[in-house]
C-alpha cells in the first residue's frame, strides 16, 4: 500500500459502512472508500461466506487502489431468536387473539406460533411482553409452563423466520451459535480486522469470544440487552470496545428511553478509553431518498456531540438506492459539527473524571499540551499498543494524531479511534519518523511526538518536538 495524504484530515469521527447486494461490487467500494468511509462491515446474518470473501477482496483492493488504511468489521449474526415457518409462509394474528407457543421448527396450524428454542419457552412468564419481528407485532403471555400461551394485542401479520424476544427480560441461550463459530472461524481466515459480537448480556460472553479469536482480532461487544446495560460498566471493560445497537435496544425498551442509554453507554467507554461506535437508522430514509431528514441529521449531530469514536450506516449502504451520497453526507454532518463553536463544550461533559487516571492518560494530555506550547501542526505517535492508542484518543484532544506504523493489521485498527490518522512507515525507528509522518500527511510546520520506548515501564515515553 503507497501511503497518501490521509483523506480524513478535517474531521476526527469515523464512518462505519455495512456492505449488501447493492454495495458490495468492487467499484461500489471504491467509491464508498473515496466518499470517506473508514471500516467496512461485514454482516454475517445475510449473505454466504463467498459473499462475504469477494466484499473481503474488494475492501483490500479500494485500499491499495486510494492508499489509506481501510478496516474490516465482521459482525456475527449471534443468538437471535426467530419464530419458525408457518403454512403459506405467515400467520395472519387476529385481535384479542390466544395462540400456543410450541417447539418446532414449523406448523401447519393456524393457531399456533413454532419457535424452535425450547429452553425460551420454558422461562416464559404469565404478563411477560413477547415482540416479533424488530417489535413491530406485541404478544401478552396469558399461560407459562411446557406449552405457553400468548395473546395477540391487534391483528397483523406474522411471517415465517421474523425475530422473537421476550422485552426486559434476559434469554437463556449461547453468546455463540453453531453458526457463528463457523462464522467466526472463517472471518479470523480471512483476516478481518475487527470482530462484532451480537446480543451480549453477560461478561462471561465477551470473555468466551475473546478466547476464542485469541488475539487475533479486537472485540466489539454489541450492547442491545437489558442484561448487558445492568451490568454496562464490566462489560466495557471487558471489551475492546462497544457498539450502541439501537434497533434491538429499541425493542427490548420503551423508544424514549433508547437515547438515554446511549448517553450512559457513550459516557462509560469514554470514561476508560474503550471505542465506542454509535449505530441504526442514522439515516434510515436514505436508503430509498437521495438526502437525509432534518432530524436524522440531528441525530448523526448529537453522537458527535458526545464524542463517539464512529457513526455506522446499515441498511442505508447495503441495500439503499444512495451508499455513498449517504456517507458523503455523514462525512459533511460529522466535519461540520466538529467545527461548531460549542463541540469541545460538549465533548468534556462526556469525558469522565480523573480519579482513576493512568500514566498514558498524563503522557496523552502532555503531548497535547506540548504541540499547543510548541505551535505543532499534529501530534505523532509511535506505540505497538492498541490500548495505549485508544487511550490518546480518549482524550480528544486538539490536534490530530497521525499514528505511525509499519504493520498494516495496527494501521488497520487504529481507524476505530477518534481523531487518529494512520499512515504507513517502512522504517519506523529512524530519528526522522515524526517529519516522516508529518510530510506524508501533506502536512508543514512543526510536529510534536510521543513514542513509548519498548520496555515494561509504562512510564517510560519520550515527548519531543521536530522541525523538518
């Protein structure tokens, strides 16, 4: 990879795009990566794995083709549970109307509703609130035991396969899927960048992927479960970072109270410097439209606002009529709230206090201040330590980190964090790496640097300044 100006200069957040039938063409890449997106998505609930390997090659050919870093996310499917197959394909639910729950695959009933997940059947309680397809049908359980009943709020219509949850209630079922592990296995293959794990609830989830991948990839931990937000601050930690999943937290709570939760979730990853990236219907009506609603883009505005590592774009890119006009957009709605007067006011009501402060959090925030003392055009840093990279970029500090490196998978990584800019060294440890870095980025002026040197002291860094 030859490397360039970085493209992301003016703006710190990054932009997720999930790729589809409509998007995943070598050419659609190219120009999805062109129009600023930082990390593709991979979503393993649609699509077969050949599927996935050409969207794979293609993402490794747009960055060649533009030279920039370009990172791959692999999000698993995970326990999602769905209803089975009805006769004719759907179920049309009468109102005030009681149904059996059953475990099977399919029926040929008209009274009865198959969901092949007995162990769920059995944790149904009377009053329990049941919701199908993403919330959109709502069922009452009137009778629990080894054959449920339910009862349907108002007629609709229930299609074979649709989603099934039980709101506010934790499930008992896997973190992994059959399926996923073979997801999993073949997402490590090819060599992704990062991996999502679907529908956590507990640490021990995250904790179970994470030994699996073994290093392999970081972990982002999807928070969408009621499970998951009571015990939010454990599971961040355990993360290597989060995702703000609002389309299935939308189900499982009360829609007014989905933005609350971001709130808590944004405040606790920034809090310990774990990468957090916001996620659903951003700019949902762009998927058929050619431009965004007003408030769509006050909602990108307000994630911004509360210093998200990245905004992700799903079914806008991967079946939208406009992929990349939507991230077009997204990159004007992130570069211009970034420049408003009032950005940095709101991005310290996110930071967290400094009562657990590490060493890294004061060489951070020194770094920054010697690039103000010194007049520095950016910040350079060198570390082989995704920690301590997304701890720099915890901070959201003034001046932009262009972050040196001659591993193409850390480059990679590194475009989850706010305000980093990765850029390709071939000789990282020569004096002139932080002029280097600097003149690759199209960049004059002076550079202040931070480079940790290698030992187990994690003191033991070295701020400087260098002129070309």
């Amino acid at each position: 990879m030859t490397p360039r100006l970085p493209r992301l200069r003016g703006r710190n957040a990054k932009i997720v795009a999930t790729l589809g039938p409509t998007s995943r063409s070598a050419s659609n890449i190219r120009l999805l990566a062109e129009a600023g997106t930082d990390i593709f998505r991979l979503n393993f609930s649609h699509g077969s794995h050949e599927d996935h390997r050409k969207s794979f090659d293609n993402v490794r050919a747009a960055e060649t083709a533009i030279g920039r870093p370009l990172a791959i996310l692999a999000d698993l499917q995970g326990p999602k549970v769905r209803v089975g197959g009805f006769p004719g394909g759907k179920l049309r639910l009468g109102f005030n109307t009681e149904y059996d729950l059953v475990a099977a695959e399919e029926t040929d009933r008209d009274d009865v509703i198959p969901v092949p997940h007995p162990e769920i059947l059995t944790a149904l309680e009377i009053g329990d609130r049941v919701l199908c397809n993403d919330g959109m049908i709502a069922l009452t359980v009137t009778a629990a035991g080894k054959t449920p009943r339910v009862k349907s709020d108002f007629p609709a219509e229930l299609s074979d396969r649709k989603g099934f949850t039980v709101q506010g209630k934790a499930l008992p079922v896997k973190a992994l899927t059959d399926k996923d592990r073979e997801d999993l296995d073949f997402a490590l293959e090819l060599g992704v960048d990062l991996i999502a794990l679907s529908f956590v609830q507990t640490v021990e989830d995250v904790e179970t992927v994470k030994a699996l991948i073994g290093g392999r990839a970081p972990l982002v931990a999807k928070l969408e479960k009621p499970a998951a937000i009571d015990d939010l601050d454990a599971i961040v930690e355990a993360a290597d970072g989060v995702m703000v999943a609002r389309g299935d937290l939308g189900v499982e709570y009360p829609a007014e109270q989905v933005p609350i939760i971001q709130r808590r979730i944004v405040r606790s990853a920034r809090a310990i410097g774990r990468p957090v990236i916001v996620a659903t219907q951003m700019l949902e009506s762009m998927v058929d439209n050619a431009a965004p609603t007003r408030a769509e883009t006050g909602d990108v505005a307000t994630a911004i606002y509360q210093g998200v590592d990245a905004v992700m774009l799903s079914a806008e890119t991967a079946v939208g009529r406009h992929p990349a006009t939507a991230v077009a957009i997204m990159s004007r709605i992130i570069h211009a709230t970034e420049h408003a007067e009032d950005y940095r006011d709101s991005l310290r009501q996110f930071m967290g206090d400094r009562s657990t402060e590490l060493t890294i959090d004061v060489v951070a925030r020194a770094a920054q201040s010697l690039a103000f003392a010194e007049g520095a055009t950016a910040l350079a840093l060198r570390t082989g330590s995704a920690r301590r990279l997304a701890q720099f970029a915890k901070h959201r500090g003034r001046y932009l980190v262009l972050y040196g490196s001659s591993d193409e998978a850390r480059l990679r990584r590194a475009q989850l964090l706010w305000g980093v800019h990765p850029i390709h060294v071939a000789n990282i440890d020569t004096d002139d790496w932080p002029v280097t870095l600097l003149r690759t980025a199209d960049l004059e002026g002076s550079v202040a640097y931070a480079a940790w040197k290698g030992d187990d002291d994690e003191a033991a860094w070295e701020l400087g300044v260098r002129r070309p």
